[in-house]
C-alpha cells in the first residue's frame, strides 16, 4: 500500500481537523496525480491503495503571534512549512507534503478607512515546489482590532475576553465568534488547504502551457 505522510506544522486541533476535512475531498485526486502525475484529466479516479497519514509537530512560524498583515500571514505559513521540511532533511522522515498554516489580521485602506480582517492562509509543500492558499475573510470589529493592533494583545486572548469565554483558538476560533459558527476556525483553514493543494490535485491546470501561435 502507497503511504502518503502529510507533516502539519502545528499540534492544534482544528488545525489538523482541518488538515483530515480537507483530505476527505481531495485524497483521491492527490493519490492518482501523484502515482500517475503525467494524465491530464484523469485524477478523477480513485486510488484505493494509497493511505494518507497526518502527523502533526510544533514549529515555530518565525512571524508575531498575531500577524497584522497579508505579507506576514503568508510569510509565516511558508516558514511553518520550511521548517518541516528541513527536520524531514536532518531526521531522514518519510514526509511526502508540508503544510504550513497562519491565521491573522489583514489590514486595508477604504474609502479613508482603516478596515482589519480576519483571515486563514495555507502553504503546502512537496519539498521541491510550494503553493499558498487562503480562506475568505471576516471584518473585525473595531474595538478587537484596537486591542490586537494597538494595544498589542494576542488574538487568542483578544478573542476570549470579547466574547466572554475561554479556549475559544482551540474550539471554534474568533470565525466562529464573528460569524455565529456558521463559518468556525476549521472551515476557514480547511478551505485554504483545498486551495493550497490545488496545484497538485489538479496539475494539468497549473501545467506551463506552450503557445500554439508562432
């Protein structure tokens, strides 16, 4: 049986929940690309010999502990992911992709504004090419985004006493408190981890395409 070992860098639950969601969907178009990566328009297929494994491990994003960009959120899910990739190096560790997950703020100009988003990014690797993916994103309000980007305080901690409750980055994350758990921290990542595989699962979209013209 193909073993397929997908390192996440991160012990979190719904981070790696999310990691298992997002496998549910694309595990079998991954394995068939991956075993035959040269078919077009065939990994629709499923390859029932292949056994996917998710192993989770903390390493450090190398970014704050609440990012307060789109630069730094992308900067630290490749460095998650980097990080992985160079103890698979150091400890011989079977890993087949490296996934690099970053939840922060996002902050943009509007109409003279300040306007701050929640947001979830993903950067999977294979060891030789990289792909990012990311959620959508939620508004913060202002007084959240005031105690985050101001006063400096971690989103966690921001969170919980918003709304008045504790663990809530283990449960259902400030998407969850923003939006009603209608959208929860896992379904953000799990999105952008659907995203992020793209470029794998679905190769021949990603392919360089020569020019017909002359």
């Amino acid at each position: 049986m193909n073993r397929i070992v997908i390192a996440v860098g991160s012990t979190r639950k719904p981070k790696l929940a999310a990691v298992r969601d997002a496998l549910d969907e694309v595990s079998a178009v991954l394995a068939f690309a991956r075993s035959a990566p040269n078919l077009a328009d065939g990994a629709s297929r499923p390859h029932s010999c292949t056994q996917f494994e998710i192993i989770g491990v903390e390493v450090p994003s190398g970014v704050a502990h609440t990012p307060s960009s789109r630069g730094e959120l992308m900067q630290g899910a490749r460095q998650r992911a980097e990080a992985l990739e160079a103890m698979a190096k150091e400890n011989h560790e079977p890993w087949s992709f490296f996934v690099g997950l970053e939840g922060g703020l996002d902050r943009v100009e509007e109409n003279g504004d300040r306007r701050v988003f929640l947001e979830s990014w993903a950067y999977v690797s294979d060891g030789m090419r990289g792909h990012f993916g990311r959620s959508g994103a939620v508004e913060v309000p202002e007084g959240l985004a005031e105690e985050v980007l101001v006063r400096g305080t971690e989103l966690s901690v921001a969170i919980d006493r918003f709304a008045g409750e504790a663990g809530i980055r283990d449960a259902q994350g400030a998407w969850g408190v923003l939006c009603a758990n209608k959208i929860n921290r896992q379904e953000a990542f799990r999105v952008a981890l659907i995203a992020a595989f793209a470029p794998f699962y679905n190769a021949s979209m990603y392919r360089e395409k020569r020019s017909t013209h002359a």
